[in-house]
C-alpha cells in the first residue's frame, strides 16, 4: 500500500511539476516570434509621425536640385581661325642693332672728294718732288687723313716711279682747300710728268 501511494504521489508531482516549464519555452517562442513584428510596427508609426517621407521626398529634391543638368549636344565645334591679314606685323619696324635692321652701306669718304687742279716743280736741287692742288669736298661731313698717290712719267710717257702721302689736314664739308707746295718724296732726276689721285679719307 504505501509502494502504490508513494507511486502515484511522485508521478503526481512529476507531471505537475513538468507543466510550468513547458508553459515558460512557449510563452518566450512566441515572444520572440511578435518582438520584430512589433518593432517594425513602431517604426512605421514613428515614420508617419515625424513626417519622414517628406523628408526623404525633400532631400532627393534638394540633391536633384545640386546635380548639374547635363544636356545632349552634338559633337563640338572648334571655332576656326579668322584669316585676316597680318597687317601689324608688316607695320613693325625692326629694332636697331637686330638681323632685320640693315644699314644701307654708305660710299667711302673718298668718293665724295676731287682733284680740281694740281701741278707740280722739284726741289732740293731737282730731287724732291712738290705737288701744289686744289682739293674739293662734295660729301655732307668734312674729312681728314686724305691719302694722294702720284706716278711720274718720263719725257716720252714710260712710267717711272710712285710716290704716296697722307694729308693729316680737315676738309671742311662742301668746301675746296688748296695745298701748296706738299713734299711728297723724292723722284728720279728724268721725271718730266706727275700726276696725282685720291686714295683714301677718314669721316669726321
């Protein structure tokens, strides 16, 4: 009798003893089941709430607004360029000193000079040559260092010597200057004939 009783009090107990715990696992199942589900629920009430579409609705606006509107063109067109003439550049005058600028080669002093008249006598007991002309200056500058040669002849026309000398004197421009008398070297005792030309002359 007590083997029985004992029996059925402890199967009694076990199985009363088992449901709480069977109870708690669903309830926490289905808890866990409904806790996302509420939470998305609270969500989209607060959204609606706090007015969240407009906001999203006004920021897409405001960065449609910041984007640039690119359009569709055609392809490019590179402007051409003008075909006008250089007139500018012809009008430019080189600069001194430069490759362009070329001087035009001025005549030698000398050309601008001429023997209007000329004679000549021996001196120093028929030795020395004396050539006496008349010197005529035609350029715009005056001229010194005028450089004469003057070949003498014999009595029949053959040529016989040379003579040559540098006058240190100033011709004034377009102006004439006689020299009287000038020592232009020693001449064999058979020259009959002299006759003088112009060399050379310095620009002043």
């Amino acid at each position: 009798m007590d083997t029985g009783l004992s029996r059925i009090e402890l199967t009694g107990l076990t199985g009363h003893s088992g449901w709480p715990d069977y109870s708690t696992a669903k309830f926490f199942r289905s808890g866990l089941i409904w806790l996302p589900v509420s939470l998305a629920a609270a969500v989209a009430v607060w959204m609606l709430l706090s007015g969240y579409p407009n906001n999203v609705a006004e920021s897409a606006g405001n960065i449609a607004e910041s984007e640039p509107v690119v359009l569709a063109t055609g392809p490019a067109v590179e402007p051409v360029p003008s075909q006008a003439p250089d007139t500018a550049s012809n009008d430019i005058s080189p600069m001194p000193g430069s490759p362009e600028a070329v001087t035009p080669e001025q005549p030698p002093p000398v050309n601008g000079l001429k023997i209007a008249s000329q004679s000549w006598r021996r001196g120093g007991l028929g030795s020395i040559a004396l050539i006496t002309f008349t010197l005529h200056n035609t350029n715009d500058y005056a001229v010194k260092d005028i450089q004469i040669a003057c070949a003498f002849n014999r009595r029949d026309g053959s040529h016989l010597t040379d003579r040559a000398r540098v006058i240190p004197d100033t011709v004034n421009m377009k102006s004439r200057k006689t020299f009287a008398r000038l020592h232009v070297g020693f001449v064999n005792v058979n020259a009959h004939k002299a006759k003088c030309s112009l060399v050379s002359a310095s620009h002043i």
